[in-house]
C-alpha cells in the first residue's frame, strides 16, 4: 500500500469530502457553512470528525451532517476501501 504524508488546511479536506461524496444532494447552506461536515456509517465507508464539540443537524441518504466546533481529526474511508485519508489538527 502506498502511503503519502502531506500538509493540508481544514477547509480544502472538507472540501473534498463534501464533493466526493454529497453534493449532488447537500442543501447549498451546508457546502457554505464552514463548520457543516458529513459523517457516514462503517459500513458505507466511513467518515468521522473528531470534535471538540459536535451536534448532529439532518441525515439525508447516508449522510449524516453534523456542525462540528474545534476539530481535531477527519477519518475518510472510500467505499471501495481502496482511499484511506487522515487530517490532524
């Protein structure tokens, strides 16, 4: 497996994880907000965010958004298992 370590901002991971994964149906409010991030199960290939203090808002599919103050970590899990990608504060 191929492993790269690179530095990246907060906004650009959520970024990506907002268009790889919902923006075809995410209300245009929650791609605004800075603070809006989407949490999916395990088995659908996870994401997670570590924070400090999080409040789930609305699922929609299998996303699940929530508003997330003083992250700490984003976990991303393709669906296909092949992407892992980490993001530490």
């Amino acid at each position: 497996m191929v492993q790269i370590d690179t530095p990246a901002s907060m906004e650009s991971f959520r970024t990506f994880i907002m268009v790889s994964t919902c923006s075809s149906f995410a209300p245009q409010s929650y791609a605004d907000d800075t603070e809006v991030f989407p949490e999916r199960e395990e088995n659908l290939g996870s994401i997670y965010v570590e924070a400090a203090d999080k409040v789930t808002l609305k699922k929609i599919r299998d996303i699940t958004f929530v508003n997330a103050r003083d992250v700490l970590g984003i976990i991303y899990n393709s669906r296909s298992g092949n992407t892992k990608l980490n993001w530490r504060q």
